[in-house]
C-alpha cells in the first residue's frame, strides 16, 4: 500500500521458498530488501560513527523509544529537530514502541489495559506508556517507521496468559491507529502470540486491518528453541500480506537472517552484533571468532578472508586480541564495525540469491562454510 511517502516495490518472489526481494521507498531514502538494520538504542550505533556504518552499507538504523524518552527526552530530540539532525544521520530511522524495554522491567512495572506504569532504570521516577504515550513520543522523535505499543509476552507462558498479551495489543492497536496522524511516519502493526499457532493467526488476523506499510512479528527470539521460531514463522507466511515488507524484530544472527529470509522475511535487526564485538567476538563466514582467546595471540591473518571491511583489511587477530585483552575502545570499535559489515555482506548475497534464482543454494552454501548441517525447511510460497 502507498502513499506520497511510502511504497514498496516486490521484485521478485522465489517460487520454491517465497523469499523476497523489494525496495521500500521511504522519506529518508529507498531501502533496498532483505535488510539488515543495526540497532542505535540511544540514538547512536555503539561504537561506529554514521560515517562508517554508511560505509559498511548500513541503509537504515533502529532507535529506542523508551531510552529516549528517559535520556534525553523526546520533547528535546524534536526541538533540535528531531532525532535525523540530533544523530546526524538522514538516513531512515525506525523506532520500535518502548513497549519490549518497558516489559523487560517486569519487576517494576504495572499492567492494565490503559497501559503500563513503571519505575525509571535511571532514577526510579515513577512514568505511564499508554498506546498514546508510545505514538506521541515517536511522533516527536521524528522517525521513518514507528511501532505500535504491544505488550511482548515471554516465553514459558502459559496459552492463557499469552492470549491474554495478544488481546491486549490488539487493543492496543486499535488506540495506536486512532492517535497516529503523521503520514509521513509508517506505522507498522506487530503479530503477537507467543508460540501458539492459534494465538498468532488470530492476532495476524486482528492487524490486518491496520496494514499500511508494513507489518512486524514480535514475541520472537526471546527464549525459545531456533527450529520453533522457524515453525511459527514457517506457519505465517502464507498468510502474511505481500505487498508490504514484513519485519521480524530482534533477529539479527547471520543463521537467522538466512532462516528468516527463505521463511519471507525482509526486515530484521538486532544488537547482537555489537554486543557480542564488545565482548571480543566476531561473526565470519566461518563462524564466530572469539579473538581474546589465547589460540589467536600470533594468528596474523585477518578475521575474515572473505571481508574487505577496514578491519579486515588493515589488521590481524593477533592485534584485535590485544586490543581486547587490554581493554583498548578500538578493539570493540573495530569488531562492531566488521560484524556489521559482514551482516550487511550476508543481506545483500541473500538479495542477489532471490534475484538470481539461486537461494536454496545460497543458503547451503552458507552453512556448508560454516560446517553445519542445514535446517529443515517447510517450503511455502507465502
């Protein structure tokens, strides 16, 4: 669906999976899809400057709503004209609800069908997120794509209490929808459930009427087996809308971007990528590197013989291992900025695939390189 801002462009379905290619114009730029996107929880990606993450291939970034909400505040972020000049970063922007970090409190928070109230990680200071609350202040950080204010269930919970979640972010929704009036801002509903098939089409069901420019999968990715993940996203997919780009929140390891990409989907992120650089581990092509381990002390060679990125091309594990093992911010800087670029590198061979005709062999060459046997796959053409 389209408007002045906002159209998607399919340009191919693969016939055996239902992978897909697309661009998703936007008003900061077209994205080009399958996508990677790094998270900027607090408006900036740790530990890479925009400048860099443009280089890696980076074409659109993920910032908190809660965070900024607490630090600095989104009524500042909009004064100095909303978070695209705050970060200094005019590419698109896709915030998600708060709605996760709030529920990740669940010590000090309170749920009802109004919303959440909550004690600040920060100061303790007491705040409420209605639907309202979470659209106003996305509207004020100025971002591409806002996310609607879902209660994310964890799980382990029981088929009641998942239903219960999902109800709720129905209703949610529906709120959500009533107060969001900027066009130039793309709403995107998000699929509930936990990981109950029943739970998940009725909540598909209950977003439908709400699709715009998109549509997100949340509640995935939070505890739960791979191969049940892949399951519930194998059991959407035919029922999912085509002609906007579907999002699956929080994935972000290269297994399941491959995993998620043949099962359909075009958008995902995560912080794994920076998180596990700061922890002195690289994503490769052969699979992770953890380079403060003492095997790599005289290891000259790059992290990845495949990678062109500035680490890759300039320094040795043996050097990143220093880095590391010393606490040096450049051995963290220089992991971030590779395990990005590889992520990037992954979508875009994903991409040519898909174009090319050529996923499934893509893919098992993927995990052939990494020495593991290749998932099961449902095949659906969704």
């Amino acid at each position: 669906m389209n408007n002045e801002f906002f159209s998607f462009e399919l340009l191919k379905t693969d016939p055996e999976t239902g992978a897909r290619a697309g661009i998703l114009h936007t008003p900061h730029g077209d994205i080009e899809t399958p996508v990677y996107m790094p998270v900027g929880t607090q408006a900036t990606v740790k530990g890479v400057l925009p400048k860099d993450l443009l280089e890696a291939g980076s074409q659109i970034i993920l910032s908190n709503t809660y965070h900024l909400y607490m630090r600095p505040g989104d009524e500042l972020i909009a004064r100095a004209g909303g978070l695209h000049k705050f970060m200094n970063w005019d590419r698109p922007i896709l915030t998600d609800s708060g709605g996760f970090q709030v529920f990740s409190l669940a010590s000090l928070n309170s749920i009802t069908d109004e919303g959440v109230q909550f004690a600040s990680h920060v100061d303790g200071s007491r705040h409420m997120f209605t639907p309202e609350k979470a659209i106003s202040i996305q509207n004020n950080l100025g971002s591409d794509i806002v996310m609607a204010f879902d209660e994310c269930s964890e799980y382990g919970y029981t088929h009641e209490q998942a239903r219960k979640a999902m109800e709720r972010t129905g209703a949610w929704l529906e709120r959500c929808f009533a107060y969001h009036k900027n066009p130039a801002q793309a709403l995107f509903p998000i699929i509930q459930g936990n990981v109950f098939c029943d739970l998940r089409a009725e909540s598909l069901a209950r977003c439908l009427p709400y699709v715009r420019h998109g549509i997100a999968i949340g509640g995935l990715s939070v505890g739960e087996p791979k191969p049940l993940m892949y399951e519930i996203l194998e059991f959407l997919q035919p029922a999912m809308p085509t002609d906007v780009p579907r999002y699956l929140m929080g994935v972000g390891s290269p297994d399941c971007l491959v995993e998620g990409t043949v099962r359909g989907v075009d958008m995902f992120d995560c912080v794994l990528a920076t998180r596990v650089a700061r922890n002195g581990t690289a994503l490769t092509s052969r699979g992770k590197v953890v380079v403060r381990n003492g095997r790599y002390k005289e290891d000259f060679t790059p992290l990845d013989p495949e990678c062109d990125c500035y680490c890759c091309r300039h320094y040795t594990k043996a050097y990143l291992r220093h880095l590391i093992n010393v606490g040096e911010m450049a051995g963290a800087m220089l992991l971030s900025l590779h395990n990005i670029t590889y992520l990037h590198k992954l979508m875009r061979g994903l991409r040519e695939s898909i174009l090319g005709g050529y996923v499934l062999d893509f893919r098992r060459a993927f995990y052939e390189k990494l020495g593991e046997r290749v998932p099961p796959l449902r095949v659906g053409k969704g």
